[in-house]
C-alpha cells in the first residue's frame, strides 16, 4: 500500500546551502514524524519557486541516503501573491499505513499553506 505525504518550507535566501539544508529540514521531520525507513520511500517530486535557482533540491535527498527512490524537480507555478522561496515535496512510500495515517510536514513560512495542520 503506498501513501503520498505533503510537506513544504521556505528559505531565507536563495543560495545552494540554504536550499538543500531546508529541503533536508523538511525531508528528515517527513521522515520522522511517518516513521519511514529509506528504502520504503519510492518516490520524491520536488517543486521551488522561480525564485529559488541555486540547486535542485533533489541534491539534498541524495545527501541524506535517498539513493534508490525516483526524485524529480519541477518549477512550481509562478501565481501572482503566492508565497515566495517555498520548496514543496510529495513523497511516496509504500509503508503499509493508509492515505488518512499520513502526517503532513509544513515548516517556516509554509505554515499559512495548511493552517489546519497544527
């Protein structure tokens, strides 16, 4: 049975560092607060704002052991008076728990996304 889990945070700034610590932020409290192991991940999409072009955040999944699942980059939408520097994922894992057990991670400024989230 496979789960997808949301999640998104922003970034202070555009640079690589602070891009790919962010991403991992956000990847490691998915990681924790689902009880995944690695290898039960098996795919990640990525998506940034336009205003955030130092690296793929993909890199930072590769840095922390996500070697076998898929990742993917995308640009997110660029819609007039969203939030800005904003790095969303979608992971999917076949972990056994049901769509309704995921615990979806929103971090920094991503928090207005899902106010319902506490």
């Amino acid at each position: 049975m496979a789960v997808c889990i949301r999640g998104a945070i922003t970034a202070d700034k555009n640079e690589r560092e602070e891009i790919l610590s962010k991403t991992k932020e956000m990847l490691l409290a998915i990681i924790e607060k689902n009880n995944l192991n690695l290898e039960e991940i098996t795919s990640v999409l990525f998506t940034a704002t336009s205003d955030l072009d130092k690296v793929y955040p993909a890199v930072a999944a590769r840095e922390i052991g996500l070697t076998e699942a898929a990742l993917m980059c995308v640009q997110e939408l660029n819609i007039e008076g969203s939030l800005r520097k904003c790095i969303r994922v979608m992971v999917t894992a076949e972990n056994g728990k049901t769509q309704k057990e995921a615990k979806h991670v929103y971090l920094g400024g991503a928090k207005i996304l899902r106010p319902d989230i506490k």
